[in-house]
C-alpha cells in the first residue's frame, strides 16, 4: 500500500504522521523473538485492529482512538484504501512515554523460568511452591524499557521511577494493573484467560491516554478457560503458535528466519479470528 505521507515502520504497525493526528496501519507482519518473519499471517492486522477498537470501546479509560473508519483519514486524493478497511485507526497525537507497562496475572514463560531459578519475577518475590501457569494472588506490575529494534529490557518499578518520576510511574501502575483487572474479568466471561498484557501510554496537554494496540493476542497471551491447567503452558490464541514451531527448527535466531509452511500460516490465522470472535461475539468481516 502507499500513502503519500510521512511514515515510520515498526515491527507490525506502519505509522503515518497527519499532521495533528496520526493514521495506524496494522499489517499482517508478524514477528518471534524479536524478528519480524518473511511470512505473513492474511488479515492478522485487522484482527489486532478490531480487538483494540473494541476493547477502547469497552473501557472506560481516556484513549487515543479517533476513528476506524478510513474514511475519516481523510486521506490525500486517489489513495487506495480497499487494502486499508478494517486494519487502519486515526489516533491523536501524544508524547510517549519510554516505558511498556506489563501486567502478569499468571506465571508463565520468562517469568515462570526466573520463578524456578530464584523465586522471582523480574525481581519480584513471589510464594514458594507455585506451578508454571499457576494464577498469582494480584497482578504483579513488570515494566520494561521500550525498544525500536531487539529486545525490551525489564527494569526495576525503582528505575522506572527514574525515568519517567515517581508520580507518574505510580499513576501508570494503579491504572495498568486495573485495566488489566478489568479486561481480564470480561475475557473471562467470554471463555478467555489473559494469562498477561502490556499496555503503552502517551501524555496530551497533561492529560494521560492509553494508545497503540489493547489486550490483543500479540500483546497479550490469551488462553482457551477450558483448556487451562495448571503444571502446563496452555494452547494460546496468540503467536505462541509460530514460536512453538519455530523451535522445532534448526534457526539459530540471529540469522534469516525460515518461512513457515502454508499449514502453520492458516492455522494461526484462524486461532486469531477465534480470538475475536470469541472476545467480541462478532462475526469476524473479512473471513
């Protein structure tokens, strides 16, 4: 696609800069230990687009969504735009802050293998005797650092407070953990687990809001409630699926990844339309 504005590109998301607003564009890139892969998974990007704008709908939490109609880009003339419908958001504008805000509710992946060398989550100290998987009493609150290229870095809450100051890193602990909470609660209720999530902030004339993609299967782990168990890592709705067979495979990680067979591309593509349709209780459009 081409949009005759300036644009940056992330690992997922092409961002394009209108002036006072910005135009998201979520591709079908998807990316595994911090690669973006040559494989794309068809309308992934719709999906991660469409649980956003219905968990900013939900939440009742200041946002940067505008709009998902883009219609309202208002877009320079003779654009294409069929390949833009339902994976693009008009968002204002904000300042960013530094930091990716992650909420662990379940102890799984990094966490549950720091949890087995030393009883610890990013520093945290959690009971004895949990189980990979195991629910943890509250949310605990990781932050990281917010990295363009490779791999965020967990910090301490005491070094984010460094960063970005006391009031503010405590301010966006108290509402991460409660969106989370929240979130998590109504997932539920649909059948969903959200085992953890990272949230991202910008800051407008003073005034906090909760940007980029929300409690999606890329930047959550979401799991089946009748297929968890504690002990296992549960099947996931998310890219899990990619990086499980990925470690089936001779890649070393630091040079070109391999491109993922035709199966595992329709398989994921399907466990991210079951995500939505199960969360949103919407026919997924573009099947």
């Amino acid at each position: 696609m081409s949009i005759d504005l300036p644009v940056r590109h992330g690992k997922v998301r092409d961002i394009y800069d209108m002036g006072d607003k910005i135009l998201l564009v979520a591709s079908d890139r998807i990316s595994a230990f911090d690669v973006v892969l040559e494989s794309t998974i068809p309308d992934k990007g719709r999906v991660l687009n469409q649980i956003s704008r219905f968990w900013f709908d939900q939440l009742d939490i200041n946002h940067h969504m505008i709009s998902t109609d883009i219609n309202d880009a208002n877009l320079p003339a003779g654009t294409e735009t069929d390949s833009l419908v339902g994976r693009s958001m008009v968002v204002r504008k904000t300042e960013v802050v530094p930091i990716e805000c992650v909420v662990r509710g379940y102890l799984v992946g990094s966490g549950w293998k720091e949890y087995q060398q030393s009883g610890t989550v990013c520093g945290l100290a959690l009971p004895e005797g949990l189980q990979q998987a195991s629910k943890l009493e509250t949310p605990i609150f990781t932050p990281s650092t917010k990295e363009e290229e490779g791999h965020d870095e967990n910090i301490s809450f005491e070094r984010m407070c460094e960063e970005v100051g006391v009031e503010l890193s405590e301010k966006l602990r108290d509402l991460s953990i409660d969106i989370y909470r929240r979130g998590a609660e109504l997932a539920r209720e649909k059948g969903i687990i959200i085992a953890d999530t990272k949230f991202e902030w910008g800051i407008v004339d003073g005034e906090l809001l909760l940007i980029d993609e929300v409690l999606t299967p890329d930047s959550s782990r979401f799991w089946p409630e009748e297929e968890y168990q504690v002990g296992i890592s549960p099947p996931s709705y998310d890219k899990q699926f990619v990086r499980d067979w990925l470690e089936t495979t001779d890649w070393d990680k630091n040079s070109a990844p391999p491109l993922l067979p035709e199966d595992i591309i329709t398989q994921t593509r399907a466990k991210y339309i079951e995500a939505f349709e199960r969360l949103t209780e919407e026919s997924f459009p573009w099947k």
